[in-house]
C-alpha cells in the first residue's frame, strides 16, 4: 500500500530538493540560521503536499499546497541572500532555482486544479 502523496511528481521533486539542499548546507560553511532556515523551508515543502493529500476538504488541501508553495518561494529568497554573499556559485544557485521553480509551477497546478473544481 502506498500514500496519495508518494504518487506525486511534485512530491517526489520536493525530496530532491531536500536531497540537494541537504548536501550543499553539508559541503558548505553556511551561517547556521540560513543553513537552518533553508534545511527547515525545503522539507517544509514536502511535508505540507504529505499533509494537504490527506486532508478532506478543498480548502484544506489548498492551504497546504499554498504553504508548499510559500516555503519554495522562501528557499528561492535565501539562495539569493547565499549567491549574493557569494556562499553559492552561479551553478549551484542554478540548479537549485530550477528545482523551485518546477516545484512552484506544479503546486500552483494543484492549487488550480482544486480552485476549477470548485472549491
């Protein structure tokens, strides 16, 4: 048997990101509340598809995507403080921007998706 959740590209794309921003926050020396704050906002991701899909409701299931959606936008926003203070390469800045940005686009898919079913 197997979780909604598990099923999801979205899901599976948000553990990447986890994947990737774990190793970096590891390889690099980060200031601890940015390698935290990014280390809380990319799983936050992952764990708020897990929760929406089990919720009931529309609204509900919406308001876990937004908050997905949210902590993609918040890890966008700290990898840009990282590349400005010149902690991430452009490459690396790349790569993980590319995944968000994915990630934000299939999310928005969801929360649309919901919204023309009528929420």
């Amino acid at each position: 048997m197997s979780f909604l959740f598990e099923k999801l590209d979205v899901y599976q794309k948000s553990l990447e990101l986890v994947d990737e921003v774990s190793k970096l926050v590891n390889e690099k020396k980060l200031n601890s509340s940015l390698r935290d704050q990014l280390n809380r906002a990319s799983l936050s991701i992952s764990l708020n598809i897990a929760e929406g899909t089990g919720r009931f409701s529309k609204p509900e299931k919406r308001n876990f995507y937004l908050i997905a959606r949210g902590s993609t936008y918040e890890c966008v926003a700290i990898m840009q403080v990282l590349l400005r203070q010149q902690t991430l390469s452009h490459e690396e800045y790349s790569s993980l921007y590319n995944r968000c940005e994915s990630i934000s686009k299939m999310l928005s898919g969801l929360i649309k998706g919901l919204e023309t079913r009528g929420i």
